[in-house]
C-alpha cells in the first residue's frame, strides 16, 4: 500500500511540473496612465522585471516626457512594448539590466570628394587683360575719366577744332571751336584710338583661363637677381619679380538665379634700376576686390610714371660730330630734355566659361548630330 502511495504522488508531481513550467511569465497585468511620464512607468515595470528576470529597467533615452498611451489592465512586458513603441524608442536587453533607448542614428559615410573632380566640374573664367601705357597729357585733353566707366563704357568729353581734319572717327583735342560734349565710348575702342595717334603702347595683352575659386597669376617681363649676404658673410642671390604682373582669383556666385563674377585682383608694375650701392626696384601696384557680371569690361588706372626723353637738335652731320672735333657740336646743335608723364592703363574683361566636364559632353554630342 505504501509503494501505491509514493507512486500516485511522483505522477502528481510530474502532471503538475510541467504545467508551472509552461505558464507565461507576464500573466500579470498593469494599469497607467497616459500622462505618467516615462521615468515613472519604468520605476513601476521594473517591479516585474526584477520579479521574473531580476533585471533592473532603466531609461537611458533622451525621451522624459508623459507615455502618450493609456494602459488598461495589460501585460506587463506589452505595456512596456507599447510605451516603447508609442515614444519612438527601442527596448534592449542587456546583462544585469533591461534598458530603453534612443533609435541609432545612422550617419552615412562622409564621402570627401577629389579635389581634381571637383575642379573639372566647376565653373572657369577667362581672364582678357590688356596692360597700355598712355601720355597722361593727351588723355586728359580727350577728356577720359577712367572713373567713369559703366558696362564697359567710359566718359570722353572731347572737342575738334573746326579747320581741323577728322583723321578718325576717334581722332579728339582738348583745344578746338566745337564741343562735341560728353559720350559715352567702348574702354576697347579709346585704347585702340590712343594707340592709334601714338600717345600709347600696349606692353601685355595676356589671356588667362581660371577656375572658379582658384588663383591665376601671369607675369610680363623678367626676375632680376640682388646679392645679399648672409650672417655668416655669404653672398646669395635673392631673385625679384619684375614686369607685369597680375594676381586673379576669380570666383562665379551665383545671385537671384543670374551668375556674378567675384573678382579679388592685384596688379603691379615694376622694374629694376641698378644703383651704386644696390639695386632699387621701381614699383607701381593696385590692388582691388570687385564683382563684375559676365563678359563685362573694367579699366584700373592711376599708376604713373616719369619718361625723360634726350633729344638732339641742330644742323645734320655737324651736330653729332665728337666732342673733340674742335667743338663744332655745340655750335652747331643743342641737347634738349622732354618729360612726358606716362599713366599705366589697365583694361580687364572677365567670361563664363563652362567646365571642363560640361565642354567635354557639348563636343561628344555636336560630334553625333
């Protein structure tokens, strides 16, 4: 009788074993209100949580405000699904503890991309300058005012005189018996007419194509070596750069839809004159920032020099003759000096061009048509 005893309460424990092990872990439910805030619904989870897993709940999000969902006698690892879900947050288990956190963010990959890509793709400017020098006197008497220009036009207040021949049509004199007024000329047309009357000489007229953001730099003329000597007494040769020299960085901005032209230029004009004790580096410079819009034309001025001039008059033969042939030179001729004060003309024109990579595209496609 006994072993029937101890066999019927062994089939007893092993009918009722497996029914605790498959009951649910969350069959109790929870009660919050929607205005709780989070922080306070985990502190009331983390009852459970510690009950069945012995895991603290903690909100490591950046999220503290209400729960925004009413919860009506639910289970409670549901509710916590539901605040989680609600609030945008994730639900993560971690060893020791449960935890609710922000969604990652995920940054995609900074892609840096090649500067020589970025070059080929952007915008270029081509850069016409033309460099003159001019008599200041005569460009006074045709009356330009080199402030004065607009889209490429400048002011001339000119005058003929009436018994006068007009050579051309740009042909002026400051002295006459008619006025013709103030007009309004092309900056390329005065050039052209102040060379044309051999009051100017045009010493560069470079082209550069440049792109946008970057730095072009074109120089006219020769470097010149000066010795100098070092601490140690050793002679070295510093070089300096001479002539024409202009410095450009262009840059296209695009304003309202309509592209402008950001100008940031420098231009100089030197030379080295060798002196007794070292050489002195004559200098003329301008430097200006600017916007221009396409194809538009601008003028610097203002860069003046001195030209003296040695002339020698007199009858032919006998006024060259050495000074040593008893000195008929200088009875028969005379040396004379001619000033002229010469003013550094400079004339910019600025274009749009289109990249390299859009060139490329327009050429393949004209070639099929």
């Amino acid at each position: 009788m006994k072993y029937i005893t101890l066999l019927l309460c062994l089939l007893l424990l092993l009918m009722v074993a497996p029914a605790e092990a498959q009951t649910p872990v969350a069959t109790e439910t929870v009660s919050i209100n929607q205005n709780t805030r989070i922080n306070e619904a985990a502190m009331i989870l983390e009852t459970y949580t510690m009950k069945h897993f012995n895991k603290k709940l903690i909100n490591l999000s950046s999220f503290n405000g209400p729960i925004n969902v009413p919860i009506n006698n639910l289970a409670w690892d549901k509710a916590l699904d539901l605040i989680v879900l609600q609030n945008r947050l994730i639900r993560k288990d971690n060893a020791g503890y449960i935890s609710i956190e922000d969604v990652p963010v995920v940054v995609p990959p900074v892609v840096v991309p090649d500067p020589l890509v970025v070059i080929a793709g952007s915008k270029q400017i081509r850069i016409k300058a033309i460099a003159m020098l001019a008599d200041r006197s005569y460009t006074r008497s045709m009356g330009i005012d080199w402030s004065s220009i607009t889209n490429g036009k400048i002011t001339v207040n000119a005058g003929f005189p009436g018994a006068s021949q007009v050579v051309s049509p740009m042909t002026f004199t400051a002295s006459g018996n008619a006025d013709l007024g103030k007009f309004q000329v092309d900056v390329t047309t005065a050039l052209k007419a102040i060379e044309t009357n051999q009051k100017g000489n045009i010493i560069a007229q470079p082209t550069i194509l440049v792109s946008s953001g970057k730095k072009g730099f074109i120089q006219v003329g020769q470097d010149i070596s000066v010795k100098t000597t070092d601490e140690a007494g050793n002679t070295m040769d510093t070089f300096f750069q001479t002539g024409v020299i202009m410095d450009v960085t262009p840059t296209v901005v695009t304003v309202n839809g309509e592209n402008l032209i950001h100008l940031i230029l420098s231009i100089e004009r030197s030379s080295g004159v060798p002196n007794a004790v070292s050489t002195v580096i004559a200098k003329s410079k301008s430097a200006t920032e600017l916007v221009l819009f396409n194809n538009e034309e601008t003028v610097i001025a203002g860069l003046f020099d001195t030209d003296e001039t040695k002339t020698r008059s007199g009858i032919p033969i006998l006024k060259d003759l050495p000074w040593w042939v008893f000195g008929i030179r200088y009875l028969t001729g005379y040396s004379s000096f001619e000033k002229k004060e010469r003013e550094m003309v400079i004339s910019l024109q600025a274009e749009i061009v289109d990249s390299a990579y859009d060139r490329l595209i327009k050429a393949a496609q004209d070639k099929n048509q």
